[in-house]
C-alpha cells in the first residue's frame, strides 16, 4: 500500500501483488503422518448489505477477483456478522473447489 498526500487529500493505493504475496504466505497444506491442515487466505475486497442478503467481493491467492452471495434467512432476526461469515464460508468452498478442479487437470 502506498499513500501519496495530494493538497489537503491523502490517497491511498493498495497494491495487488502485496496482497496476494500475503495470501500466499498464510495459505499451505500442511501433511504431518496421518492428520492434516489447510490454512486458506482470501482479501475481503468489498461488503455490501441489503437485508437480508450480502455480497462480498475478495481476491483470492491467485489474484483472481470473485464475488459471492448470501441470504439471511430470518429476516427478523438479520446479523451482519453471521450473514458474512455465511459469504465466507462460501468464498472459501469456492476456492476448495477450484483447487480440486485445478489439481485433477495436473497430469501425473
């Protein structure tokens, strides 16, 4: 991230390649014998609310701009927080995915 004063005006530019250099260094599979873990990194780019739903923009490890939806379905009861863990959740199966698909095309 770089900021630059302008006038009375600070302006902020954030830059991609550190934020994937950072997504890159939290994410890892790690194998230990019989147990296993994976720490996954995703930038939460952009939360929108509009009750009862959600839409969180991320960048994920490759770069790569994405976008997802949840839905609260009580409505009388609408968290902020737990609708975005909901996003979350989701952004991060997302990703799970499409590491499986980008694995089964490596020949082997």
């Amino acid at each position: 991230m770089a900021k630059y004063k302008v006038g009375n005006e600070l302006i902020i530019v954030n830059n991609a390649n550190e934020d994937v250099k950072k997504l890159k260094d939290i994410t890892h599979l790690e194998v230990n014998g019989d147990v296993a873990k994976i720490s996954w990194g995703l930038k939460i780019l952009k939360v929108e609310y509009d009750e009862p739903n959600v839409t969180l923009t991320y960048r994920n490890v490759y770069g790569e701009v994405n976008k997802v939806f949840a839905v609260c379905l009580d409505v009388d009861n609408f968290d902020q927080e737990k609708v975005l863990e909901k996003a979350l959740l989701k952004a991060f199966q997302m990703e799970i995915i499409n590491i499986s698909v980008m694995k089964n095309k490596c020949k082997l």
